[in-house]
C-alpha cells in the first residue's frame, strides 16, 4: 500500500472462506480515516465498516459522512451510526485515549457452525475457553439440537452462549433447550422472533437472556420492553455492538442505561478489523459494568488485517496501547 496524504483510506481485508457464509462477504470493505488533534498534532484513527444486515448505511454513504465531518459541514451527531463511530474513535485517539496499556479484556470464544463442522481442528481451537458463544436459528431444531449436544460434551468446563437473532419461535426454542443442563448457558442473546415473549423463555428454561437488537432500536416500544424485561429481573446483559450504535459517547452513555437496567455490558464489534478489536478492550476498560467476556474473538476471521491480529491469549486479549492501523498507508 502506498503512502498518502488523503484522511480517508479504503481498504479491503479478506475474508477467511470457513467464515464468508455468516459474514455474509468475502472480503470485509472498510475505511480508516484520520485526524489530527490541532494542539498537538497527534493523529488518531477510526474505523468505518458498516455491515449489510447490521447497518442501515452502505460504506459509499458512511464515506461521505466521513467527508462532510471532516469538511466541516456535518456534526458528528448528524452522521450515520458507523461513520460516528469511525470519527469519534479518531477524535479520542488523537487526544491520547489508547495510548497506555489498560487491563487486558476477558473474551468469549466464537463458533458460527454447524455440529459437522465442530471437528477436530475446532475443537482443539476452542480448547480451553471458559465461554463459547454459538450461532443457532439457522437449521432445524433437530441439527441444532446435535450443535448443542456435541459442544456440551466437547468443552465440559465452558459455559455457552446462543445467539438466535431473532429467528427462533418461542416453542421451538424451549424445544431445542429441553433436558439440557442450563446451568452450562451463560445467556440467550435474543433468540426470539417475538421478544415481548423473553421474560417467558428466560422463565420457561431457567437461562437469563442478553439484549441485542432491542439495545439498538430506539422506539419507545423497546425502551419500554427493556424497561419491563428490568423489573422481571430476566436479563443479565445487554451486548453492546459499538458501530451499531455510534459514537463513543453513546456507547458509555448506553452502557451507564444498562447499568440502570441492573445489566452487565458485553462490547461486540461486526467483524471489524484487528485495530477495532484492540481499541474495543480500551472501551471497555471505561465502562465500570463491563464485567463480562466480551464479543472480541473475531480476529482469526481475516485472512488480512489492518495492524498485528488482536488474538486471544488464555481468554484474554490484551490492552496494549494501540497501533497505527495501516501504519504502511499514513505519511
């Protein structure tokens, strides 16, 4: 890659092909812009990677964002969720936040598979973690049922975490978990087509449940469903997906909501690169109900990267003080 003077660089970063059928791409496009603290020149960067499915914005849309920011014509309160994101984190960085180690980040381990694909080389990747987070609603009740049993019996010593993204019924569900020990399952991360039915599900399993896709929607429905999810003392986590939801000041702003909400914070990124992953434990480190293994072990998905691979060590992931993302790029 070439030097350049430009504060917006656009770069593409392959992704592993196991992982392209629930990225949902084969190579993650993203841009890094850059900005310069006027007092004392310090440069700090941020990252922009809207995601189909997760982002309402293309990257096009959130570049041009990021040119209207840095042209002055747009605040960063106007700009689209990923592009406040990209900008604030350019903004704290360049006024030295990352620039001293912090307390490494506990982090839960991520299998997006089938139970076909839960073999051996998995298997021994997955060795060790203490919390492994699992992706169902995809197949049949029965094939998930198979994932969910071969992963209990593979990693006796972890507890799990199941993502359904809205995708499951609510019978369905409670079938798929039927007989097995709940006290293996850390959460179930919003796994329900109807999510006025959590308080239901948490009941009818004995497993709490993590809010996901009710965090992000601002509608007085969900701020009301949260709020009745609270009282019912269902929810022990609110998975905090930082692009989704905008600029730093948002995310510790949401992170202090849960915290009224007697909830846990879980940071999760949408498979940003290693630069993110890194900048992710510094956040974390700031918020004081960021108590959980956070949704940070995604790095082994890139077969490029945008500085060192933010790999997991014994479950942790370390809380160096941030690189310079495409250090090769920047004059």
């Amino acid at each position: 890659m070439n030097e350049t003077t430009d504060p917006i660089v656009r770069v593409s970063f392959e992704i592993q092909p196991f992982a392209r059928r629930f990225v949902g791409c084969a190579d993650r496009e993203v841009a890094f812009v850059r900005v310069e603290d006027e007092m004392t020149a310090r440069a700090g960067f941020g990252e922009c990677a809207p995601l189909a499915g997760l982002h309402g914005e293309s990257l096009s849309d959130a570049m041009s964002d990021l040119e209207d920011f840095l042209d002055g014509t747009r605040e960063i309160s106007a700009l689209a969720p990923s592009s406040a994101f990209a900008v604030s984190c350019a903004l704290a960085t360049s006024e030295g936040f990352g620039g001293r180690a912090v307390p490494a980040a506990r982090v839960a381990a991520f299998f997006a598979g089938t139970a076909d694909e839960l073999d051996d080389n998995e298997i021994a990747r997955l060795a060790g973690a203490s919390v492994i987070k699992l992706k169902i609603g995809r197949a049949a009740v029965t094939d998930e049922r198979r994932l969910l049993e071969h992963a209990l019996a593979s990693f006796p010593s972890a507890r799990f975490r199941l993502d359904g993204n809205r995708a499951l019924s609510l019978d369905d569900c409670v079938s798929l978990l039927r007989g097995l020990d709940v006290a293996r399952f850390e959460y179930l991360e919003e796994p329900l087509v109807d999510p006025s039915q959590l308080s239901t599900l948490a009941n009818s399993t004995g497993i709490a449940i993590a809010l996901d896709e009710s965090v992000v929607d601002r509608s007085p429905g969900a701020r009301a469903l949260r709020a009745q999810l609270a009282r019912d003392g269902v929810v022990s986590a609110w998975v905090l997906r930082m692009s989704a939801i905008g600029a730093l000041d948002d995310v510790y702003a949401m992170a202090a909501d849960a915290a009224e909400h007697q909830a846990d914070v879980v940071l999760s990124t949408a498979y940003e690169s290693s630069y993110t992953l890194r900048l992710a434990v510094h956040v974390a480190a700031a918020i004081p109900n960021a108590r959980r293994a956070h949704g940070l072990g995604t790095a082994h998905l890139l077969v490029t990267d945008s500085c060192a691979p933010a790999l997991v060590r014994d479950g942790k992931l370390a809380g160096d003080p941030l690189p310079i993302p495409l250090a090769e790029a920047w004059e």
